[in-house]
C-alpha cells in the first residue's frame, strides 16, 4: 500500500523511529483514474512530517512523493497546477469555483495496460499554460480507453448530454464541470438510476496544505 511505503519511505530519509497506526476508508473506486492512491501517499507524507515533527519543507516532500509515484507530487503542492515533466514540474494554476458530476462505470482500468497500449498516440502535441483558458481540454488516453471498455464510452456520452464530458486519467471515472452545485445534481439525477455517481466540490487547496512550510 502507498501510506506504508510512504511512511517507510519518510522514516528512512530522516532516521525516524517512531511509528504510527494507519487506517485507509476507500470512498473511491479502484482504478478510477482519481489518484486516491497518490492522494492518500501525499496526505501520508504532510501528516507524519507534522505529528513526527520532522520539518520537512514542501519541495522537499515532493521530491519524496515522486519516488512514490508520478501523481504524488502534486498532491504534495497542494494547489490545483500545470504539470510538466512527468508530473513533477509544478506551476499553481488557480481555477475557478466549480462542482463536477463523477461517474463511476463498472469497469476497472489498468494503468499499465493504457499506457503499453500500441495505439496510445506518442506524438501528441505540447500544451502551453496560458492557452488552457483557450484551447479545448483533451485526455489523450481516453480513446484507447473507450476502445477497449466500450462502458467508458457510453458514460462520456451519457453525461456529455449535460456538460462536456471526459475521462478522469487514465479511467475509468467519467466527469463534467457545472458552475453550481444545484446544475451538477440535476445532472446527475438526469442520468439512468444504474449509472453510478457523486456529486463533488472542487477545491482550491489540499485540506492539508498549510501543515508544509513552503
């Protein structure tokens, strides 16, 4: 599991002895394309920093998450952000005040699986920070997801009637962004009762964000 590596992997680098109990309650499914293992390794590091009273800075937090995982980092960072690199080369990358709608189809998507894919396009182009606010969204892993899970597929065009649509990372998670709470739930609510889903606020900054010192 990610926590125990990550505490592993803290104890190590600073000589720390103590200990701690962990205990993990999944409310994500597994290979949602959510991060939740990244995000629960990241919040294992900035909690453990603080109760073992390590003072590790953020940067330097990051640098452990990365060895953890590529997403770990930016959990880390704490703040919604353009990534490059492979993930790691963080700017902050303030977003507007939005709720989303996310699905969740009943298939699970291997992550090594997308990415070996022979059809994974590997020549994609660049995308610049400063033409996200123009240039439309694009996840270049969803058509070989939709290829092979055709469920993907129909929830993308399920909740694409309300809102534009996508696949959340590599899948299987399917989401949409409204402006308000209320327009998400009639969305949601819209759908067929056996597609799964929550509503969800999107947040600013990492619940945990200033337990790191910059």
């Amino acid at each position: 599991d990610l926590c125990v590596r990550a505490a592993r992997l803290l104890q190590k680098e600073t000589e720390c002895h103590l200990g701690v109990d962990i205990t993990v309650e999944k409310r994500i499914p597994m290979g949602g394309g959510l991060g939740g293992g990244s995000s629960d390794a990241a919040t294992t590091l900035i909690a453990l920093n603080r109760l073992w009273s390590l003072g590790l800075r953020r940067e330097q937090l990051m640098r452990l998450g990365l060895q953890l995982g590529a997403d770990v980092p930016v959990f880390v960072f704490g703040e919604n952000a353009f990534a490059e690199g492979v993930g790691e080369k963080l700017q902050a990358y303030p977003l507007p005040e939005a709720w989303y709608v996310v699905l969740f189809p009943p298939v699970h998507v291997p992550t090594a699986k997308i990415f070996t894919h022979p059809e994974l396009t590997r020549n994609s182009p660049s995308i610049i920070m400063r033409a996200l606010r123009t240039e439309p969204l694009r996840n270049d892993l969803q058509a070989v997801v939709c290829d092979l899970y055709p469920e993907v597929a129909e929830y993308i065009a399920a909740l694409g009637q309300y809102g534009k649509a996508m696949m959340t990372g590599s899948g299987a998670c399917v989401f949409a962004e409204f402006e308000s709470r209320s327009e998400a739930e009639t969305a949601l609510q819209a759908l067929p009762a056996a597609m799964q889903g929550v509503v969800a606020q999107g947040l600013a900054r990492h619940p945990l964000h200033d337990w790191v010192l910059e």
